[in-house]
C-alpha cells in the first residue's frame, strides 16, 4: 500500500512566528526538526498500518526543510524546488492514500500564520466559488486522482476547517490558535503519539474514506478567482495569458481540470510575488 505525505511548516508542531519558517533565521533549524518529528511520526503511524511505501513531499517555501538524515528509513523523500505539481508531487504516482502534515488555514481566515501560497498579497482564493485554502485546492487535485486524504494535522482552525474538504480524514490538532502569530502549543512528545495513533487508524479505515468531490464549474472546467491587496498587483496578474480582471483587485481565469488550475494559480502567485512594490512611508 502506498501512501504520500504532503508536509507544510506553518502547521507543524510549535511553529507560531515567521521566523520558525523562514530558512536563514536562527530559530528555523530547531524547527525543522519539529516539523520532520511530525512527519516521522507519520510514517510511522502509516507503516505499522501495513503502508510498504511512504513517499513524503516537501511542500514548503523552498521545500527543503525535512531532514532527510533524520527522516523515519520506510520513508523516502521528494525535496527541492520547481516540482510540477508543487506540494502535491507524487500524486501522479498513484498512491492510496494522502496525508497532508503539517498544514495551515487559507489567507483571509483566522489561524496560525494563515495564508494561501503569499504570505502577502493574497486576501482570498475561491474556487468555483468556494472560499479555498492550501489544503482544499490539494484536495480538489486528490479528489480527481481519486485519492482520499485520510490525515490532516495543523492547528485547531485547520483541523475544523478541513472537515468540509476531507471528508472522513483524522486530523490532529498540534495547537490551539490564539492569532495570527500565537498559539497553546502541545509538546513533541505529545503530538507525535497522536499523528501515530492517527495515521494507523486512518489507514486501518482506509476502505470507509471518502475521496473529496472533485471541483466542476457549470459547464465543466474550474474557474479559480484571487483578491488582491492592490489593483496594481491585479494589473500584473491580469497580464497573463487567460487572466482576466473580475474587479479592482480580483482576477479570475478557468482551467480544465483542478491539476491545471494549480499549476497556473502558482504561476500566478509568481507573477504577483514579483511584481509587489518596495515599501515607503
């Protein structure tokens, strides 16, 4: 049986500060071994459940933060930048299930260093329609593989949150959300034997597990819209091929599938990530 791990940071446990995150600060490193005892906890959970293959994919920021030496030896490890299908590799190998580790809520909404994709710039993500964070756009995408996602940790908004996109997943809340940059954070030792105990019993059910619904706009295709803090940054963005302006600082474009519409909203970010002005007061 083969699982994949998609691990983010901002979800891990006892992230709360930029910095925790953010590679080159001193506080990084200390988390990054935070982050990879959630995601060895994770396999382990998934392997003593019976999985013979667990692939974890790095899916944050440079998506270089798991500590390979120290990664769990069932596992192996998909890192580094400029991935196809981003946070969601290893989705088009087939596995049967889908963990998302680590996780965070979506930009507009309330939680531990919330956003989507930007940690600026990004005021809200709808797809057809519907409000979308990280976590339910990588869903939409395991929904058409016909994947469940059968674990989700994050904090506690996270864990309520994916509720309406994972169906039948368990969910580890490893902090309770107090803001954006605070948090009643559970200890290591804690987290890590919830995420095990979790991820076995996921598996265990693996059977009753819904895949999530995949996206469908009225007359097929997915229509994804982005509010922007500024209409210069929509000017940018509604420069791109297919981008249209849906308002002052909202843009909108379709795609066939929910695949395609990842791949050119991340493409989007990019534009909109490098055009953002310098700051003056």
């Amino acid at each position: 049986m083969r699982v994949l791990i998609s691990a983010d940071m901002e979800g891990a446990t006892g992230t709360v500060l930029p910095a925790d995150v953010t590679s080159g600060t001193p506080r990084y490193e200390r988390f990054r071994r935070l982050l990879t005892g959630d995601v060895n906890a994770a396999v382990a959970g998934f392997a003593a459940a019976g999985a013979d293959e667990i692939l974890v994919n790095d899916a944050h920021c440079g998506m270089d933060n798991v500590l390979l030496e120290d990664l769990d030896p069932r596992a192996s490890l998909i890192v580094g930048r400029h991935k196809p299908l981003g946070m969601m590799q290893g989705i088009e190998l087939g596995p049967d299930a889908v963990a998302f580790v680590g996780y965070h809520t979506g930009a507009g909404e309330q939680g531990v260093l919330a956003h989507t994709y930007l940690s600026h710039s990004i005021l809200a993500v709808r797809v057809d329609g519907v409000p979308t964070d990280e976590g339910r756009f990588n869903a939409l995408v395991a929904a058409e593989a016909g994947v469940p996602v059968v674990l989700v940790t994050g904090d506690d908004l996270t864990c309520a949150a994916a509720g309406a996109w994972a169906p039948g997943a368990r969910t580890v809340a490893v902090k309770t959300a107090l803001s954006r940059h605070a948090a009643v954070c559970r200890t290591p030792a804690a987290t890590a034997t919830d995420i095990h105990a979790a991820a076995a019993a996921a598996l265990a059910d693996l059977g009753e597990v819904p895949a999530a619904q995949p996206s469908g706009a009225p007359g097929g295709g997915v229509v994804v819209a982005v509010d922007l803090d500024s209409p210069y940054l929509a000017d940018r963005a509604a420069a791109m091929p297919g981008v249209s302006h849906d308002g002052p600082h909202t843009v909108a474009f379709g795609a066939p599938d929910a695949r395609t519409a990842l791949r050119n909203f991340r493409a989007l970010t990019w534009v909109v990530s490098g055009g953002r002005e310098a700051e003056w007061t």
